[in-house]
C-alpha cells in the first residue's frame, strides 16, 4: 500500500482486487466501471475505468493526447495516486457490459485523442454514455469566440 490510504494494490496472481481512488469530493471510494479518472492539471486529462477487459488484465482506457486511445493497467498509471473519480460509473451489470463494449469498439477501430476535436473528455463520455460530449471544448470554444467577438466590436478600430 502506497501513503495513508491511496489504493488497494491487486496481488498480480489473476485475482480482480477492488481499486480504491480519491472522489473531487474528498472521500475514497471503489472503483467501478465507467468511472472518470482525472489527471489534475491545466488542461486536465481523463481517463475511464472499464474493469480488467484487456488481454492482459488492462482495465482503464487511456486517450493520451495525439494518440490512439489504449487499454492500460491502473496499478502502473504513473502518479496514480493523485488521480481524482470524477464522473461515477456504474454498478448495473447491463451498463456494465456496454460500457466495455464501447471500450472495445474505441480501442479496435484506433480512435484518436484530437484536442479541438474528438478529445479526451469525448471518448471517455462515449465509453460511459455512448454519446460524445466535451463540456471542456464547449466551454474554451465560446470563450474563445467571446474573445474574438469582443476584438472584433472594441479592439478593432483606431
């Protein structure tokens, strides 16, 4: 166990170990499928748990920026234990199963984190809803065209 009380670590023989994280709350809590994994910072980066669905027991799907979106282990995310729950999954056992699914689907057909496109906020709404949103691209989009409006009205003349 690393610090006080960060995570649970899985033994490494096969057994499914319950993965424990900080929520923005505050509290910890187990982890379940379809829960967002933030990376503080600015900009942050997200990540979704899905379970242990890869070949090799991979069991979060991670869309690193400018890149094909791809299933890695939790137990070996670097800095893992700043990660913060967002978004909180699912205990259903049918929204369980599509949710992998469309890890599945997302991983097979290569999608790529674009950051003014298809981002990582994207992707991991598709895995847990199977809808694309991003609430961080609609948010900089309008600043940045109320900016722009802005110049365009005040700033412009001489």
């Amino acid at each position: 166990m690393r610090g006080e009380f960060s995570f649970i670590q899985s033994s490494g023989t096969g057994d499914f170990s319950m993965k424990v994280a900080k929520h923005v709350g505050g509290q910890f809590v187990y982890l379940m499928v379809g829960d967002e994994l933030i990376v503080p910072g600015f900009p942050q980066h997200k990540m979704r748990y899905v379970g242990p669905i890869g070949p090799r027991g991979e069991d979060v799907v991670d869309p690193a920026k400018g890149q094909a979106a791809r299933l890695v282990h939790f137990d070996y995310l670097p800095n893992r234990d700043q990660l913060l729950v967002g978004e909180r999954g699912t205990s259903d056992w049918n929204e369980t199963l599509q949710i992998q699914e469309r890890a599945h689907d997302v991983i097979e057909r290569g999608v790529v984190n674009l950051t003014l496109r298809q981002n990582c906020e994207h992707i991991g709404s598709y895995i847990r809803h199977g809808k694309p949103e991003s609430p961080q691209l609609r948010f900089w989009v309008g600043t940045a065209a109320a900016v722009a409006m802005g110049f365009a009205i005040f700033g412009g003349g001489k």
